[in-house]
C-alpha cells in the first residue's frame, strides 16, 4: 500500500477524538503534579509544609508556560498546581483541546524537571467558561483553596513533629472548623493571619508595561522606553477584592 493510501487510512484514527472549543469561550488550564506528594516529600524532602526553592520551581514553570507560544493573559500557581487564562481570542492549533493539554503538560513537565535535575510530570486539564463571571469565581475557586490547603497543611506537620503518625495527624484535623485549626496553631505558638500571604492565597502572574532607560546610539541620547513583561504578585488580595482583580486583568486584555 503507497503512504498516501495508508496516511488517509489510518490519520481518521488518531483524530477521531478531535475537539476544539468554540469561539467566545474564555478557557483556563489547570496544570497539576503528578505524584508530587513522593516527590517532595520522600524523594527530594523539600521543608513542609512550604520551601521556598519549590515554591520558585512553581514560579519559572508557570512564567515558561506564559511564554510558550500561546497567549496566556493570567497564571496562578499555588502547591503543585498552576491555572493560566487564555487570550479570548486565542486561536492556536484551532483551539484542539488535545493540543492545548498535550503541550502544556510537556512543557510544564519539561521546565520543572529541569529545574529539579529530575523528572517531574505533570497533567493538564481545561475548563471551558461562558462568561468573564465564571472566569472570575473560578479563580476565586482556586485562591479560596489555597487558603484551606495551607491552613490543613500547617496543621498537619505541626502534629507529625509533635509525634502524630500520618493517619492520626489528618484523623486530628479532619471535619474541623476553621476556628479550631487556627487555635490548634496558636497552640503551637503560629498565627495564621501572620503566614506569608503567598502560602494563603497563592502567587499571580500578569503582563504589565515596565519603563526601561536604554541609550540611542544615533541621536546620542538617553531614551526611555516602554516593555511588557510578567509581573509575579506574592501578595494576592482575598474575597472580593481578588474578584476585583481578576475583573481587571480581563477588561484590560
């Protein structure tokens, strides 16, 4: 049989499954860590319940996949997850989802490997929004996580160094009111209000405008010029006020 022939035959099966998301449909990524648990825990024993070389791993792979050749208008990253926005009017590879999917994970694995000096993998799945509202509470989604996530987290390893074992430390914290886990840590002498905001709310990314000085070499001037670039916020608001923020970062794109 001539290639040709077995070409038309067989390319049916490889993209029989092809879907695109349809205009106007705003679509976030949610990149997450493949048994990242062993990983930093067992295997590179990063500091818990935060360390702060992991948490900028996190940050250069989310900045890479911002940069990757699609046009990402906000990351997030928070523990070993990262979400990205895309441009409304973003057209690459006909919007396929299996694209999108495929090349985010590789080069979210790729970057962060890298990184590590070992092999780090990731998945990626997509969530297709109607409306800026809906872009909006789902990243109010994420952020509210953080903050539950962190909040169990300090809990946890403040019981295993106390001698807790695995399942009684999470048995200990399991169906507990926020009150009480804030008054556990305070038993242990944490303020959880005082918890760096970037562990709470977890770290955004965003394209702004930065003023640079350079030098034109004709006119023999200094020239200021202007340069996008992503800006890493640390310090994310809360609640409504990160509503507000997110609001903005889609009406100024």
């Amino acid at each position: 049989m001539r290639f040709d022939d077995l070409d038309k035959k067989l390319r049916i099966y490889e993209t029989a499954n092809d879907r695109s998301v349809l205009p106007g449909i705003y679509i976030v990524a949610r990149i997450d860590g493949r048994g990242f648990t062993r990983l930093t825990k067992e295997v590179h024993k990063f500091k818990a319940p935060f360390d702060d070389i992991f948490r900028d791993y996190m940050v250069e792979t989310t900045k890479h996949l911002m940069q990757c050749g699609f046009k990402i208008i906000y990351g997030f990253t928070e523990s070993d997850e990262i979400s990205l926005l895309f441009d409304l009017n973003e057209t690459a590879f006909s919007r396929k989802q299996r694209k999108l999917n495929s090349i985010l994970a590789g080069e979210a694995s790729a970057k962060f490997s890298t990184l590590l000096g070992d092999v780090g993998a990731f998945d990626c799945r997509l969530s297709e929004l109607p409306n800026k509202h809906l872009v909006v509470d789902y990243f109010r989604w994420r952020n509210e996580d953080a903050h539950r996530n962190a909040l169990n987290a300090y809990c946890y390893w403040k019981l295993r160094e106390d001698g807790y074992s695995r399942t009684e430390a999470t048995k200990r914290i399991m169906g507990v009111s926020i009150a009480d886990k804030n008054e556990l840590l305070f038993r242990y002498g944490i303020n959880f209000n005082n918890v760096p905001d970037w562990q709470k709310r977890g770290i955004g990314f965003y394209w702004a405008d930065v003023e640079r000085e350079g030098f034109n070499p004709k006119t023999n001037q200094t020239v200021i010029t202007k340069r996008r670039q992503i800006t890493t916020e640390f310090n994310l608001p809360m609640k409504d006020e990160y509503n507000d923020f997110i609001m903005s970062v889609l009406d100024n794109n």
